[in-house]
C-alpha cells in the first residue's frame, strides 16, 4: 500500500481521538468559555470532520480540488460561528496550532512504527501544511469580514440615530444636533432631514445646535447646505442654542450667519412662530 495511502487511512481512523485532544486541551487553555449552543459531542462532530479532510487528501492526492473546496467550507462556517460569537480572532485562531499539533503527533508515531521513508515526510508536509494554512486563511477573512459589516451596521444605526427629527406641531419640527459632525455623519445628516421634512410636511425645522461644541468651517458649511436644500422645499430653518464659545469661534473664522433666522433658545423661537410651550403641552 501507497506509504500517503496508509498514512491517511489513519488520520481517518483516528480522526475522533485527534478531536478529543484538540478540544481537551482548547478547554484547558481558553481564557474564557462562550455559551454556546452546541454540545461537546456536536463540537467533537465537527472538529473530526475537518481532521477527516486531512486524511482524505493524503487518500486521494490526485484530487485535491475537492479537498480544499471542503475545507473553504468548514472554515469559512467556522469563521461566522466565531465571529458572530463574540470570540476574538486571536483566540480562534488557536485552535490551529491544536490541530496541527496533534495530527503530526499521530503521523509522527505511524512513520516511526513502519519505517516510513523521508521522502513521504516532506510530501506529507506538502499536503498537510498548505492546507492549513488555507483553512486559516479562509477562516480569518471571513471572520474580519463579518466583524467590519457587523460594525458597520452598528455605526449606521448609531448615525441614524444621531440625526432625530422630531415633530413638536403640525408643521413644526425640532433636529437636536449631539456630538461631533464627521464628513459621514454630515452627509447623513442632510440626506436624512430632507427625507424627514418632506414625511412630516414641514413649513419649519428648528435646528438645535445646543449640544455641538465645536463648530468648523465644515460644519457651517453643511449647516448651510441643510438650510438651502430645506428652503428648496418650502422648509424655513431656525437655528437655536448656539453655545457662546461656539459664537465665538464662528466670528473668529469669519462664519456669516446673517441670511439664517437664529435665536437663543426653544422658547424663543416658538414665540416667534406665534407658539408657546403651554400650547404644545
């Protein structure tokens, strides 16, 4: 029998002994055990059956594409499962090192106990090791991938959420403007107050600066862009709650603010639209 042949006979054989000891000594070392809702019998299950693709491809060399269309598979399932998890990248990819190791334990005692010729030894390594290292590659990227859409999502969530328009009276509405206004969050900013004026059929918007405490040029200049695309609608725009510092710098940086409607506060703008807070009460 082919010396390759044999060796991946007993990868097979002992593919679920090889799964033990990788998962008895992952558990031993991890910092941290997930809860996880799989078994420790579904998890053997799975490690066994990668070890099993290791044994085949020594079985069945003159196929290889196979082989590593498997281990795409199970890496590219694992990286998700990981990722999504919660488990840290670095953390994950210990398991290889497990892998490796115990599956050239088993090979080294087949090749010392029958005398397997050294040639076979670096054809195994041939096979064994680009395989691995293409299980780690696939694993890898598919879990950074996930990790950046999953963040993502979350900032888009968080952006959305950072530009309330919010109806105070027919017509009427209020935009509290929090925080830093990075050149992503601008862009929102204005794509989403158009949209929601022209939901709420706005005749005003009050733009609520009370919460920025740095205003740039670009800040000003989005501001301005948001007031001119608002008119273009229909919409007048009321600035309100320009912090001091903040007026401040915008005289400091030459800022002119002459064409735009401001006041103090809430209350003052309200009374300048013939409304009350007792009367949207």
């Amino acid at each position: 029998m082919d010396n390759l042949h044999f060796l991946g006979e007993k990868i097979l054989e002992k593919r679920y002994e090889i799964a033990q000891m990788v998962h008895t000594n992952r558990m031993n070392d991890l910092k941290e055990v997930k809860d996880v809702n799989i078994t420790k019998e579904e998890i053997i299950e799975l490690r066994a059956n990668f070890i099993s693709y290791f044994g085949q491809a020594l079985m069945e060399k003159t196929d290889q594409k196979i082989i590593v269309n498997q281990i795409v598979k199970w890496a590219k399932e694992s990286g998700e499962f990981a990722s999504n998890l919660g488990i840290s990248l670095s953390e994950a990819l210990e398991d290889t090192t497990y892998y490796r190791k115990f599956i050239w334990e088993v090979l080294k005692e087949e090749i010392k106990n029958h005398n397997i010729p050294t040639d076979t030894i670096f054809e195994l390594i041939t096979i064994i090791d680009p395989l691995l290292d293409k299980a780690v590659y696939v694993f890898s990227l598919t879990y950074v991938n996930i990790h950046q859409e999953t963040l993502k999502k979350a900032k888009s969530a968080f952006l959305e959420l950072s530009v309330p328009v919010v109806p105070i009276t027919k017509g009427i509405a209020i935009l509290p403007l929090i925080g830093e206004v990075d050149p992503e969050r601008a862009t929102l900013l204005l794509e989403e107050t158009l949209k929601k004026a022209n939901e709420l059929k706005l005749s005003h918007l009050l733009f609520d600066l009370s919460g920025v405490m740095i205003v740039d040029t670009m800040v000003a200049h989005q501001i301005f862009k948001i007031v001119d695309a608002l008119g273009l609608l229909g919409v007048k725009t009321i600035l309100i709650g320009i912090r001091p510092e903040v007026a401040q710098t915008m005289i400091q940086l030459g800022i002119d603010f002459s064409e735009i409607t401001i006041k103090a506060n809430l209350e003052q703008a309200l009374l300048g639209l013939n409304l009350t807070i007792d009367t949207l009460e």
